[in-house]
C-alpha cells in the first residue's frame, strides 16, 4: 500500500513514520508512506499556498492552485483509490472505515491548515472526508498520522502476531479483553486465576466473557 501525505508542515509527521509499527511497516515493503510539502507547489516567487478569504473575516485559506498541482503530479505517477481531506467535519472515523481503505492500493491524504481549504478543493479534488473526533485541531497532519497508523497495522505482515489486529477493541463490535503480565503477582494485586491455568478452551471462554461485559459497560451503542 502507498500513502501520499501532501501537507503545509510535513515535518510534523517525520518522526512518528520512521520509528515503531510505522517504519517496520516501511522496512517490510508493506507500507511505503511519502510526504510532500504544498510548498513546493506554492505560486509566485513567495512560494505562496495561502490566501485571505473572500468577503472578510479573520484566517487564512489554503490555496486551490498548488493542492491541485500537487494532486495532478501524483495522479500522473499512479492511480489513486481515495484522495482523502482531513476535516472536522468528515465522516467520524472508525475501525470499519479502517478496515475498508486498508484493503486499497494507493490513498492520498490532504491535511489543511489554518482556516482550512479553499472549498472549490473539497468540491472537485476529493473523494472521502474524514475527521478523527468532534474537535478542532489546527492542522490536518495529527489526524493523517492517526489515520495511517490504524491502517498500517492491518495491513498483512506488519503487525508480528498477524492475527493479533483481529481481536483488537472494535473489531466484531467488542471492546478487547484484559490482558496482564509477568509477575503473577504484584504487590498482593493478582492475575485472574484461569489464566494461569494453561487450560485453553476455559481461558478463550473467559475472554469472551470478559469482552462482553466491558463492552456492555464501557461501549454498549457496540452491541445495538
Ligand atoms: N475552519 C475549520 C477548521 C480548520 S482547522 C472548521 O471550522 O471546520 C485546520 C485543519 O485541521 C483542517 O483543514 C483539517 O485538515 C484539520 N483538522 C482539524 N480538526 C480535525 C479533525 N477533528 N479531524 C481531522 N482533521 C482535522
């Protein structure tokens, strides 16, 4: 899979690819993420890739010229599944949708910055909005960050358990069950016996036991 991140600050988002998950992702052949900086597109001598808003009012908007060039050298190069703008006001993000765009070739994602961009963009230039929550965060590159993430661990191979992602929260609807470590015994505070047991049938039971009831309580809009 290829992510395209194009962005205002791609330095932002540097350092979380090229370590943990993300990069061993990378290193695998499994995940190839590349981020452009819009300033390279940028109009004019001052590089520029934003303007005041028309008819007033405080903030910048990002510019549709240099996104569009942008765009348009990307789509040369390859085709593109999703071209996808980070935004507020998006489809609320979720494991489904993760599921769903972990299974495409080629995404590209468009982070805004400032008052956001120009709507002409969001009106020709993109496929799919989305928003990681109900706040407003001052760029679109945490957002595409966290969005790559929850993509990225899905993909087949990145992940060392492969199955591991399978029996996360939210896939079939549940929230995961507790899970403990070495010592079996810490402080008098102790691990639920029938882990310890080594009977595995019993122990599958109880997590699923488990999984539903934190479900029911903590997420129970999962089970409608
Ligand atoms: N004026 C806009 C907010 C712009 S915030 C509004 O009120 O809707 C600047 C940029 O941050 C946006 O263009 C978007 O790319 C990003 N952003 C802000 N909040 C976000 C969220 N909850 N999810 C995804 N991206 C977000």
């Amino acid at each position: 899979m290829r992510i395209d991140i194009i962005s205002a600050v791609p330095q932002l988002m540097d350092s979380f690819f090229q370590h943990s998950i993300m990069k061993r992702a990378n290193d695998r052949g499994l995940l190839e993420v590349v981020t452009h900086d819009l300033h390279a597109y940028g109009i004019n001598r001052y590089n520029q890739i934003d303007d005041y808003q028309f008819g007033g009012g405080a903030g910048m908007v990002m510019m549709i010229e240099p996104i569009d060039n942008c765009i348009a050298d990307l789509k040369k190069q390859r085709n593109y599944d999703e071209v996808i703008y980070m935004s507020p006001d998006g489809e609320l993000l979720n494991q489904k949708i993760c599921n769903q765009l972990s299974l495409v070739e080629n995404i590209i994602i468009l982070c805004g910055h400032y008052k956001g961009v120009d709507e002409r963009v969001r009106e020709h230039l993109i496929t799919r909005e989305i928003s990681i929550g109900d706040y407003v965060l001052s760029g679109g590159e945490l957002g595409a960050a966290v969005l790559v993430d929850a993509l990225g661990r899905l993909l087949p191979g990145v992940l060392n358990n492969e199955s591991s992602a399978l029996f996360d929260s939210f896939q079939d609807d549940l929230i995961a069950p507790p899970v403990y470590t070495r010592p079996a015994e810490y402080k008098g505070f102790k691990v639920p016996e029938i882990l310890l047991s080594g009977n595995f049938p019993k122990i599958e039971e109880w997590r699923n036991q488990k999984s539903l009831e934190r479900t029911k309580e903590k997420r129970p809009n999962l089970l409608k």
